[in-house]
C-alpha cells in the first residue's frame, strides 16, 4: 500500500506523534476463524504479526506514539506481552471494534493527551502499517472526524457484499482521471452493494479498507450513539458516524491489503511468510 511513510514528527496542526495511538481491538471469538488472534502465522501469532508492522513503521517508540493492542481475553494479552508488546483487557462484550477500542484509549490516557486514534484491525498481519501516517496526517489536515483508506475496486470485488464499497466526493479536477494515490475526498456514503451504479473511469467504484483514524472527541461521541437506521440497514458500523453529521476523510491507496476470515486464508498467509 502507498503512500509510504511520513517520517516527520511535524504533523498537521501541530500534533505530534505522542499525541497519536494505534489501538489494535483483538477478540478471541469468531464466526468463521475461532481463536483467529493467536493463530501462528511464521513464528508469532496474528496479533503479534499486526502489531509488528505498526512497530516497524515508526509507531511505539519510546517518547512518541503508542502501539496497544485492546483484548477481551488474557490468552491475548500474554502472547502480546511475551513478545514485547502493549495490551489492555477489555470488556468481552463490547459490540463492536470501535467500542472496544475506545475503552483502551480511556484505559491508556485518562488525562486525554493522546488526540488521534488509529483503529488497526487485527487480522491484516501483511499490513504496510506505514499508510497509517499519512492516514493520520488526512485527518488533521482535512479537520474531519474520522478518516479511513479506499483503494480502486478490482471487478472482481465489486460485486462481493463483503467488500464494501464508498462513495468519495473528490476536489475538481481532471474528470477522465482517477485520482493517485495519497489523493482525499469526502465520504459521501458507504454500502455492501455497487455503487456508484455503473462506476466509470470518471467515478470508479472504491474498495473501503476497514481502518479509521479518529479524532478522539469523535471517536467517544460515536459509541455514545444508538446504531442508526443506515446502519443497520447495510450492517455497516460507519454509517452512523455518517447520518450524525460527522465528516470522513477518504485517503487513496494503491491498493486494498488482504484481511483473513476463513482457514483459506491463514493457510495461504502461512506460505507466504514461510
């Protein structure tokens, strides 16, 4: 995924990287894939291989900004501490991430220094964690709520209801072009189905990739709201941020990393980092 790294400590808005946290929300329960965070994927588990691509694009160090990883169990936590990590337990029956993720911040930083939330998710162990700064940097500088990657759809995905697809408003500009990647738009809408209806070169269908930067304030007034009708409607979280008015930032990316959801998944996972 591009665009690469931003290794300044000069964020927009004057933030700083202390004043900005990767929280990676981990429950051992799951559907389709049990026990998915401690699955061993090369010599560590999934979680850890998260956590260490946060790490290896600059967030965690000492002074600057945080790396946790928000559980509901302590089988979790152990494997996370073991290998050097920050985990926080959580309440088992959050709803929801982002629920999840806003106990952790309150945990980590009751006095509120930490202004930027990043919402990594938990099963993208390939993850170049290194789209996060600029992720960060979309927020502030477009002073939205929330801001999240898109990635142009392939044509294969934009019929899949579990790819999720957004409609981005972008600034005027050539309209036969598609914008490149570390281009921002604004999020006009979310939806499991094909839009925009009859996507062209002009208006293509974009691939939203499920992780979020928040302002914090946005992030606590969020999980203070009831899910919305859109939201429950789509079954998509991020229309209620939406319907309460919120802005979202969209940042391009080059492409969409691949998450894992079914033992498929972590199989063809494990050949790759062997």
């Amino acid at each position: 995924m591009h665009p690469k790294n931003i290794t300044s400590t000069a964020r927009p808005g004057g933030i700083s990287d202390a004043e900005i946290a990767v929280i990676i929300p981990a429950r051992l329960a799951a559907s389709r894939l049990p026990g998915k965070p401690l699955a061993m994927i090369g010599d560590a588990p999934m979680i850890v291989q998260v956590m260490r691509r946060a790490m290896e694009a600059g967030f965690g160090q000492p002074g600057g900004s945080r790396v946790v990883v928000a559980c509901d169990d302590a089988s979790i936590a152990e494997a996370v501490t073991a290998h050097g990590g920050e985990a926080v337990m959580t309440d088992p029956q959050h709803p929801s991430g982002s629920d999840r993720v806003h106990e952790a911040i309150d945990a980590i930083d009751p006095d509120g220094r930490i202004r930027v939330v990043i919402n990594l998710q938990g099963d993208l162990p390939e993850i170049d964690a290194s789209i996060l700064w600029p992720l960060a940097d979309a927020l502030i500088a477009g002073n939205a709520a929330i801001a999240t990657p898109v990635a142009p759809a392939t044509e294969a995905e934009i019929g899949l209801d579990q790819v999720v697809k957004a409609v981005i408003a972008f600034p005027h500009g050539d309209p036969a072009s598609v914008p490149d990647a570390g281009s921002t738009g604004q999020v006009l809408y979310f939806s499991r189905c094909p839009v925009p209806h009859g996507g062209t070169t002009a208006t293509p269908v974009w691939h939203h990739v499920g992780i979020y930067a928040w302002q914090r304030e946005a992030l606590a007034r969020f999980v203070s709201l009831p899910p919305s009708p859109l939201e429950k409607t789509e079954r998509l979280e991020q229309l209620r941020a939406l319907e309460d008015g919120m802005a979202i930032t969209a940042l391009v990316v080059d492409s969409a990393p691949g998450g894992i959801d079914t033992p498929d998944d972590l199989a063809a996972a494990r050949l790759r980092f062997e």
